[in-house]
C-alpha cells in the first residue's frame, strides 16, 4: 500500500478540519458561558426594569410581560416564562 501526496495532504485538511471544529466548539461555550453570566447580573431583583413586568402582571397582562422579558432580556419563551412566574409569586 502506498502512501501518496494526495493522501498526506487529505490527511491534513482533516486533522486542520477537526482542529477548527473544536477550537469553534470552545469559543462557543466559552461565549455562553459569558452570556450566562451577563444574563444573571442583568436579571436581577434590583432590575429596574421588573417594575415595569410587574406592573404587567398586576395588569393581568401575563403574556405582553412574557413577551417584555423575552426582548428585553433575550430568553427564550421557556425562560421569559419561567422568569415571570418567579417575579409572579413574588407580587
């Protein structure tokens, strides 16, 4: 069996390939890792912005505070919707 050129520099662009995959797979959770940070400094209970989500709530207006924390914050629905229901039970 011979080992040609072709074979070597295949070999390389897979072994550069799989670098760069994981090299981005890093970078991505790191990056995460930071977004998650800056959401929890940004949702706090200190949060200006929750008496504005709390007036929602008080309203009845569930779905518009919901829909409010999600642009504001950038959660998912799940999130936004969990975190209205937090800021529910503590009116």
């Amino acid at each position: 069996m011979e080992f040609s050129i072709l074979d070597a520099l295949i070999l390389f662009i897979c072994a550069y390939l799989l670098f760069t995959v994981f090299d981005l797979s890093n970078r991505v959770k790191d990056m995460q890792s930071t977004l998650k940070q800056m959401t929890k400094q940004i949702i706090s209970p200190d949060n200006p912005i929750n008496n504005e989500l709390k007036q929602l709530l008080k309203e009845g207006s569930d779905v518009k505070a919901v829909k409010r924390a999600r642009e504001l914050f950038g959660l998912s629905l799940v999130e936004a919707k969990q975190y209205i229901d937090k800021l529910k039970s503590e009116i």
